[in-house]
C-alpha cells in the first residue's frame, strides 16, 4: 500500500488531473490528450521501448515506420481512455448513441436467454473503460473484476467513477464465490483477460504464436457455471469520431470433461479471438504491457 508523502502526490496529480479533463470541453480534452500523448510517447521511455519489443514480436514482417505509427496511436488511444473516462458523468441514455453504438446487442441478450450468466471477455482494447460502463448506461450494468490500486485512495477515486453507470466491482482476490453467485444469478460479469499472470496462476496460451501466461478464470467459470462467454471490445472508428461496442456471438466452448484439457483449449481460443481483433486494429491495444514477460520452464526471458 502506497501511503506517506508520496502517495498524497499521487492521489494530488491523479485529482487534478481527471478533474482538469472533466471540466473541459470534449473538443479541447481531445485536443489536450493529443498533446499529452505526445509527451507521453517521448518521455516514456521504458514503456515505449517495451511497446516497440513486443511489436517486433507479434509483427516481424512490418516496417520499423509502420510499428511506430502503431506505438504512437497506441499512446493515442490511451489518451482517448482518459477522455472518455473523464466524462463519464455526462453520459446518460439521452446521449450515449452519440458517443457508443452498440453492435451486436442480440449476441449477448442471446446468451443471457441461456439462464446461467454471461461473462463479458474483454481486453485492454480501445477505451476499455467505457465498455463495461456504456453497456451500462445502455441499460445491462454487470459485475466486472478489479485488482485494486496500490494507492487507497487513487483507487476509490477511480471507483466513483467506474461505478456511476450502476456497474459493481468485485475484487480480484475474493473474487471466486461472488463471480460464480452472480452468474448463478444469470448477471454478468465482465472480465480483462490480456494481461501477463503468473506461471502458477495461469497457462500457457499462444498469443501471436509465442506462449503467454493468461489467466484460466473465463474458461474455468464458464465451465463450471455453463456461462455464455461473449467477447466484447470496444472498437474507436475515426471516420465517424464515435466508439463502437462490439459484442460477438457466444464463444462455443470445447466440454470433454477433463477439465484441465478444456480450460487449456479454451483459453486458446479465447487468445486467439484478441489476436484477431489487435491484428485488425493495432493501434488499439494495451502493446506497452509486458504481455510475455512470464515464461515457461527452462525458457529465457523475452525482455
């Protein structure tokens, strides 16, 4: 737990921060994420350095010019997040379609008719934050899982913002009883899966054809709940300046019965259905994470 002086600084430039964007126009917060992506780009350097490691990774074919447009519209996306999550006051069912269209509504709605949950997959992908708080708004609040901000109160202020369509948080480290109750309870339950874990918490997946740690918690929660597993990212379209919420059909998952053969396979496809949607808009994934930072046995490190 970060605390003293230096959480207080912290929490300090994360309220002026937010509170800065929140109280400007959305044209000029625009126009100063832009700016503030730039430096970002510029100043971060081991986060660019790593963004620019993975790319080669994931897409060795590609010109050193094209990963780098890739890089800087990835840093300009995370300025579009904190646009988007800076104003998430203003939005209401009034407005929402003039900022989110919801795609493919009928897929969930279809596994929510199941009667057994449905675990809303998703990644850091676009301005992830406003995924699960638009479905919302548009009138489907869920559960979603978090692990809470080293910094006490950096993290409830993030909450009072994540929470202001009616979506609740479950935390990560308690989160298996609330998670199955809640799909038992035919509710949703939204879930990152893209980030690096652990080589006891996780299997390993091939995402662009290197082994990544991931999580196994979708594949194994569905499993055991019969959830529907609908992957859902939210995609920005420059052309008409508005997000989209694409929300695809539910996922037909591999059931043998070994439960340790499925959760493997499963997670495969899973990984391979991010794959698929990052391949198609690179500039919009998390690529500065240290995706393969956890390796398999015996195996060196990438970074």
């Amino acid at each position: 737990m970060r605390g003293g002086i230096k959480g207080l600084a912290e929490y300090i430039f994360a309220r002026v921060l937010i509170r800065t964007f929140r109280w400007m126009p959305r044209s000029l917060a625009h126009l100063a994420a832009e700016m503030l992506a730039w430096c970002g780009f510029h100043l971060a350097r081991r986060q660019r350095n790593t963004g620019a490691h993975n790319l080669r990774l994931a897409f060795p074919d590609l010109s050193v010019s094209e990963r780098d447009r890739i890089l800087r519209g990835c840093f300009q996306n995370l300025g579009r997040l904190l646009v988007e999550f800076t104003h998430f006051h203003q939005l209401n069912k009034g407005n929402i379609s003039e900022y989110v269209v919801h795609d493919g509504l009928e897929n969930y709605l279809e596994g929510l008719s199941r009667g057994r949950g449905v675990i809303f997959m998703t990644a850091h992908f676009g301005a992830w934050e406003l995924s699960s708080f638009a479905h919302a708004v548009y009138g489907f609040p869920l559960k979603f899982i978090v692990r809470p901000i080293d910094n006490p109160r950096i993290e409830q202020l993030i909450s009072s913002y994540r929470t202001l369509s009616g979506n609740i948080p479950i935390e990560r480290r308690r989160a298996g009883r609330d998670i199955l109750k809640a799909l038992k309870q035919n509710e949703a339950v939204g879930i990152l899966f893209d980030q690096n874990t652990t080589r006891n918490e996780g299997v390993f997946a091939d995402f662009f054809g290197i082994p990544a740690a991931t999580t196994p918690s979708i594949a194994l929660f569905a499993l055991r709940a019969g959830a529907a597993v609908i992957p859902g990212f939210l995609i920005w379209d420059s052309k008409v300046k508005r997000h989209r919420l694409r929300l695809d059909p539910p996922v037909e998952l591999v059931n043998t019965g070994d439960l340790s053969h499925d959760v493997l396979e499963n997670t495969r496809r899973f990984n391979k259905i991010l794959e698929a949607y990052v391949r198609r808009y690179p500039d919009q994934w998390l690529w500065i994470h240290r995706r393969w930072k956890t390796r398999p046995e015996s195996e060196p490190s990438i970074y």
